[in-house]
C-alpha cells in the first residue's frame, strides 16, 4: 500500500461531526469523483473511488442528513485493469436533492437543471466545513510520489515531496487552488491532456496540508522522513569533501614523489639544501601523509605553509631537469 493511500485512510478514521461539515464533505467528494448521467427526467449520481471506507463515511453522511443509505459495488471495468475500484450508487430517490443541497447543480420549476461547476460558497463559509470540504478533496482526488523509507538503512529515497490533486473540471480546480491559499497551502496547475492538477512541491507545505486534513500520523512519518533524508544527505556531503581531500592530497603527493625521484636520478640529493633533502626523505618514507602529519616528522619546526613552499621549489627545480644533462650541466643551467 502506498504512503498516499495510509494517509487517506488516516484522514477517514475521524468522522465528521456537524451536519454543516458532512454537507461540505459530501459536495466535496461527489464533485471529485462523482459521475452523473441522466435517463429521461431521472438523474443518476454513482462515485467511483479505490478506498473502499469512503462508503462508510458517504453513508455516514447520508444517514445523518437524509436518512438513507447508498449501495456499493466493485467496478467491473476496473477489475479487468487489475486495479480495484468501487462504484457507489447513490439512492434516487433524493439525488436532486442531494446535487441542490450540495451547491452541484440549480434546478427550475420543470426540473431543468444547470451543473455548477466551481465551489458553492455557502458550502464552505464556515472554517470547519472548509477544513472538511478539503478533507473530502483530499480523500478522493489527492495523489502522490512520496516513498518512505523506513527501514533504518542507508538505502537512498529517489522521490520527492510532490502532492497533487486532478480534477476534470478548470473551474472546480481553480476554486479549490483558491481554498488551498487560503489556509495557506502554496500550489501551482498545470494542464495534462483532458485534466487539470493542482501540485505541491514543497515537504513544508505537504506537511502543512497533512495537518489540516488531520493526518497526524502521516504527518509525523513525513517530518521523520525529511529528517532521516538531510542526515544522509549530509553524511554524504562530508564523505565527498572528504574524498576530494584524500584524492587532492595523493595527487599532490604523487607530483610531489615525481620530483623528488627525478632530482635524486639526476643531480641528487646532496646538491639540495639541507632542509630540503630531508624533506626529500621524509615524503619518500611516508608518501601518503597529508602536509600537516609531515610538519610533525621534520627535525625543524616549520609550518604546513612552509613545506607547501619548500615542496613547490622541489618541483621547479625538477621542471628544470632535462634526465639527460649531467650533474655538471644541469648546475651551470641553473
């Protein structure tokens, strides 16, 4: 199961209390997942989902504010995708009903009616039915890419923090971006094909929308996950210094070793100063020592800037040497 599904179903295990907010809540997901089709003066209203518990809570609704119950069955087109969908009929008798309540559609004196498209304002004039109208949203059009690892290992996550929500209809996407601001969820939308999606990029904000809809527990998988990805990748930042070190320094030291083997086959080491043929010797011993280990190794005191200076007039002395000049050329070219 995925990490956006546990978190839906974390948002359905607390019921909506208030007839206002169970109201918001049913407009929420009928306009999110509802399909309404029409057979003579007789309106059809089914909503199609893959959580199952969304039936409980679209009855619990229903119950609450009609006094009648829907009826639910698996999709058979779905089934052939090998997905699993259930559709959910809702009663006939009160469907008129339940699109007026709703803020879906507005009918005449003949039956005749007009779909709305965007968010019916009276819906969610009150704080607590905004929050559950986003809760229904939420349940039933969200979606996401978030993996979470969870098995304390070193094992890297690919995926980012993007949450999204797709609608068929522009208008009702642009309302529900509106709603998302106003409870301070940044979001962007974009156009893919037929749909409209609203996305949110930003672990903050996913974080933020959690709480709002009540995932608590989500909420604190998510923070826990943020927090286990920056250690890594912080570890891994200092592991990557580190080796840019370690290769910095055996490359100096290799050049460095390159000099010194050169001078000792041609001039040789007796024609050297004598702070510099011993640290000659010192680098040959101990090839891989870093500059400050070898300040530690030298009979005098002298500074890492020191041996970095001394170690650059090694290697121009050896720039200078042609491997077959002798001794007694090689010093009158110097």
């Amino acid at each position: 199961m995925s990490f956006a599904h546990e978190v839906k179903l974390e948002v359905l295990e607390t019921s909506t209390k208030n007839e206002c907010c169970k109201l918001a809540f049913l407009s929420a997901v009928i306009h999110s997942c509802g399909e309404l089709t029409k057979s003579g003066k007789e309106f059809f209203l089914e909503l199609k989902t893959d959580i199952e518990k969304i039936y409980d809570e679209v009855n619990e609704c229903l119950k609450t504010l009609y006094g009648e119950y829907a009826e639910v069955k698996l999709d058979e087109d779905a089934n052939i995708n090998k997905s699993v969908r259930y559709v959910i009929s809702l009663p006939r008798n009160i469907t008129n009903q339940i699109l007026f309540d709703c803020g879906i559609a507005k009918f005449s004196v003949n039956n005749e009616f007009t779909l709305i498209q965007g968010i019916d304002e009276h819906i969610i004039e009150n704080e607590c039915c905004a929050k559950s109208y986003i809760k229904g949203v939420f349940a039933t059009a969200s979606t996401s890419n978030i993996i979470l690892n969870e098995s304390n290992t070193e094992e890297r996550t690919f995926s980012g923090y993007h949450w999204e929500f797709v609608f068929t209809s522009e208008a009702f996407a642009d309302d529900f971006s509106n709603l998302l601001f106003a409870h301070g969820i940044t979001n962007k939308k974009s156009k893919r094909k037929n749909l409209y999606v609203l996305y949110i990029k930003e672990a903050e904000v996913v974080s933020d929308l959690f709480a709002i809809v009540g995932a608590y527990k989500g909420l604190l998988r998510l923070q826990n996950e943020i927090a286990l990805r920056e250690v890594r990748n912080n570890i891994n930042r200092q592991n990557n210094c580190m080796n840019a070190n370690i290769t910095k320094t055996v490359n100096a030291s290799l050049k460095q070793i390159q000099a010194i083997n050169k001078i000792e086959k041609t001039i040789g080491f007796e024609k050297l100063p004598q702070n510099l043929r011993e640290l000659c010797l010192v680098r040959l011993a101990n090839p891989e020592e870093s500059l400050d280990n070898l300040t530690k190794l030298l009979s005098t005191t002298i500074t890492k800037s020191g041996i970095n200076h001394q170690f650059r007039r090694l290697i121009k002395i050896a720039d200078k040497i042609d491997d077959n000049l002798t001794n007694e050329e090689v010093e009158n070219k110097n």
